[in-house]
C-alpha cells in the first residue's frame, strides 16, 4: 500500500511539473490588437485594382505602381505578404467576400470614431455621430483591463491619429502616444517627429507610431499592446490610390516586424495573440468611391479581421458574418478573460479558438 500511495504522489509531482509551464504561460497571457484606418477589404484580398491604379486621376506613379502591385504574379501577396501570407496560413484572415467570407461594422455610421469605439467596446453607440465626439464615455475594453491589479500600468497604445487621447480618455489611465504630440518633446523619435512634414495636422506618420510600438515592446513589455495606423484611410481621402498602396504595403511590414519581435521576445513568445482589423471600409459603387466611407458610400460597412497567435485555430471560418463587435470579446477570450465580466451586451468572441 505505501508503494501504491509513494507511486501515486511521484506521479502528481510530475503531472505538476509538466503542467506548471503551461499554467504559467496561461496566467501571462498577452494580446497585440493592430488597425488600418480604412483599408478595404477588396485591397487585402484582390490587391491592387488595376483600373485604379492605371487612372491618372488616382494615381501619379502608374509605372511604379505596375511593377510594385501589378506585375507580380500575386497581386495579394505583392501588397500584404504578411497579412496574406503567414496570418492567413497559420491563423484565421476573415471577410473575403469574393469567395463567400463576411466581416462587417454593426454601428450605422461606418467611419472612424464609431468604429474604434466598436472594436474597444464590444457594441455600437448610437450617441457618437462625429469624430468630434470627444471624450468617450464608453468603458473601453483597455481601460477595464488597466482597472485589473495585474494588468495595471501593462496596457498603451499607439495611434497615429490624435483622436485616440479621447476615445481611450486620460480617466481610463492607459499609456496613450497619439498623433504629433504624442511622445512628449525628448528623445531620438520625438525630434525626429518634430522635424517631419505633417501631411495631415491631426495625424502623424505611421513611421513613427511604429517606433514607439517597438519601444513599448522593447522597454516597458506591456502585457496589451494597440497600434492604430491611419495613411492608408488619409491618402485615400486625399485621393492618392498609389500612395494608399505603398502605405498599406507599409504597414503589413510593420505588423510582421511586430510578430517578429514578438516572436523573438521570450516575455511574448508562445503566448502573445496578434489581432489585426480596420475601422470601416470604403465605397464600392462608383469609380472614386473608394475615396469616402460613410452611410453614403455603399459598401464601406464591410470589414475584414484576422488573427494568429497559440490559441487561433488555423483557417477557422466562424459560421456567418464576423461583427466588429466582436473584437472586444475575442480579445479577452485570448487573454483567457470571461467577456461577460466586462461586458455582458459586448459582442461574443469569435469562434477562431481551438
């Protein structure tokens, strides 16, 4: 009998120690949630339109633009090899409409304050009918997260676009780097922002915004980290279908060497998820529609989503159209947190978890 019991207690010894790492891991769970202001899901799976991209009217480099986006012979992953390539292989790439996948907003408004306050919510707001809104009353899923003693002081954002000082408010106590002041006035990528061109005054280059991505990772290791990148929704107001493209091509590149340093990291290795999404679409009815979004732009209420991480189910297709609002949700799923105990009206997580 003492040999059974001594048998037994050797095996729950080594049950713990096998166990342990993994429990450790799932204790320390971290999140990186990435969004492309306003690009299409057409250009993520279609690439490059050559219609658009041989129209003078949209586009001054046409050659560049051929040899860069058209000439490949796959224009998808000549644009997004990241996104198209290694997400969409190892994790889940939703919305490709042309081959029966659906993402799509679930606020009527379908552009940006609206669909951030989505994606960090869980659920519409009827009452945010402009970017000008202002402070967001609305608890974002960030700030609950920065309310949790072992999250606290772990969660930042960088964004590019100033308006994010308001729609996650100084009340909810995030690390917030938005638009041209953010970073403060020190340091190598603050002269260096102060001294660039700002093609748009409430919007900085997503260069920099990636800097100060990769010092959060690098310095202070946030257990949740958000980077909003905005050229791809300016230059396409401004028209400039060549330069929506390169800053889309851009940006992929940024999020792969996130993942990359991600992966590089052993704070983040094996137990990071990276979610990877938009605010809005764009218009698809007319041939510069793909200038605007809004109730007038029909089709700019389409979305796409992808995700990858230890936890995604490679090429799961949840079963019918993926909501922005949802993200919130799935966020915390792949935190391990129960969404309900932040939100129960928040959307549900999406069905990508193994």
């Amino acid at each position: 009998m003492l040999g059974d019991g001594l048998r037994r207690a050797a095996a729950m010894a080594m049950a713990a120690a096998i166990a342990t790492p993994a429990a450790a891991a799932d204790v320390d769970r971290r999140l990186v949630l990435v969004t492309l202001d306003g690009l299409p899901w057409t250009e993520v799976f279609r690439g490059a339109d050559p219609a658009r991209a041989d129209d003078k009217t949209f586009t001054t480099e046409r050659a560049l633009i051929r040899k860069d986006f058209l000439d490949p012979p796959d224009r998808r992953a000549a644009l997004m090899p990241f996104l198209t390539g290694p997400v969409a292989k190892q994790g889940v790439l939703l919305g490709d409409r042309d081959h029966g996948g659906c993402a799509a907003v679930a606020n009527d408004r379908w552009f940006s304050y609206p669909g951030y306050n989505e994606i960090l919510t869980g659920r519409p707001d009827p009452a945010i009918g402009s970017n000008a809104h202002g402070s967001n009353a609305n608890v974002t899923f960030l700030e609950w997260l920065n309310r949790r003693p072992e999250f606290r002081g772990k969660v930042e954002v960088a964004a590019s676009w100033d308006v994010f000082d308001q729609i996650i408010p100084p009340r909810s106590g995030v690390r917030v780097n938005a638009g041209w002041a953010g970073g403060g006035t020190a340091g190598p990528i603050a002269a260096l922002q102060r001294d660039a061109p700002r093609l748009w005054p409430t919007a900085r280059l997503d260069g920099f915004t990636q800097a100060w991505a990769m010092e959060a990772l690098k310095v202070r290791k946030p257990r949740v980290l958000y980077v909003a990148y905005d050229e791809t929704d300016d230059f396409a107001h401004d028209g400039r279908y060549d330069q929506m493209l390169w800053a889309a091509r851009r940006a992929d590149g940024f999020v792969a060497e996130l993942w990359r340093t991600l992966q590089a990291d052993p704070a983040y290795a094996g137990k990071t998820t990276l979610i990877v999404t938009t605010d809005h679409g764009r218009g698809t009815q007319a041939p510069d529609a793909w200038k605007h979004h809004g109730p007038k732009a029909p089709g700019s209420d389409a979305i796409w989503i992808a995700a990858i991480g230890p936890g995604v189910r490679a090429g799961a297709a949840p079963v019918g159209c993926a909501s922005q609002s949802q993200i919130a949700a799935t966020a915390l799923k792949a935190l391990g947190l129960d969404v309900a105990a932040f939100d129960p009206r928040a959307g549900a997580p999406l069905e990508i978890f193994r």
